[in-house]
C-alpha cells in the first residue's frame, strides 16, 4: 500500500450529500443510475453516475445520504456529465455498497 501524507489526504472533499434523484441510466456500458445528489449550499447539486443496481432500486435511493469526491473534474460518461464519485464498497460477491453516515448530517459535511 502507497503511503499518502496529511496533506494529500487534505485534498480530498469527501462529503456528504442527499440523493434527490435516481434513475436508470440506459446509456451506461455496464448498469447504473444516474443520481443528484444535494450537497446543501457548501457544494451545491452534484450529478453522478453509479454502479449500485445490484443492491439499491432508484425509489430506495431518494433521500439516502452519501459519501461522495467532490473535487474530481468531471467526467463525460456517454452522454452524462459525472460531477461527483459516490464511494461505495464490494460485499462479499463484488456488489457495491454504498458509504453512507449511519447517522443525518448536514450535507455538504465534510469527512475529516
């Protein structure tokens, strides 16, 4: 494992947001949905696109907190401008799941 310093993780905005929205996103080469996600008015609305249709419908998304990168540039993916990484982790069979605080914060929180 590479070794980071105090400040290269200080670099990093993980924060917290709300999903707003979710939806199929046909487009994808692999399943995934297209989200937005409300970073309160530290960060603004967000768009992502996510890898999540193994564990999470759109309907139980709306109104879920998430951990998200939200100083990557954004990334064109297909004919979706990504804003945001969502983080999430494998399950034992691969599936993502997502990081979320297991507790309401405010959003646009930031993880420190």
């Amino acid at each position: 494992m590479k070794e980071i310093t105090w400040e290269d993780f200080e670099k990093v905005e993980l924060r917290v947001g709300t999903i707003r929205s979710a939806a199929v996103f046909p487009e994808a080469r692999k399943p995934a949905y297209k989200l937005e996600i409300d970073f309160g008015e530290a960060v603004g609305p967000r768009r992502s696109s996510a890898q999540i249709t193994d564990l999470y419908t759109p309907d139980e998304l709306i109104g879920k907190q998430v951990l998200a990168v939200v100083n990557f540039p954004p990334k064109q993916i297909g004919p979706f401008l990504s804003e945001c990484l969502v983080t999430g982790m494998p399950d034992d069979i691969g599936r993502v799941v997502l990081v979320s605080p297991d507790a309401t914060v405010p959003d646009g929180a930031k993880l420190f």
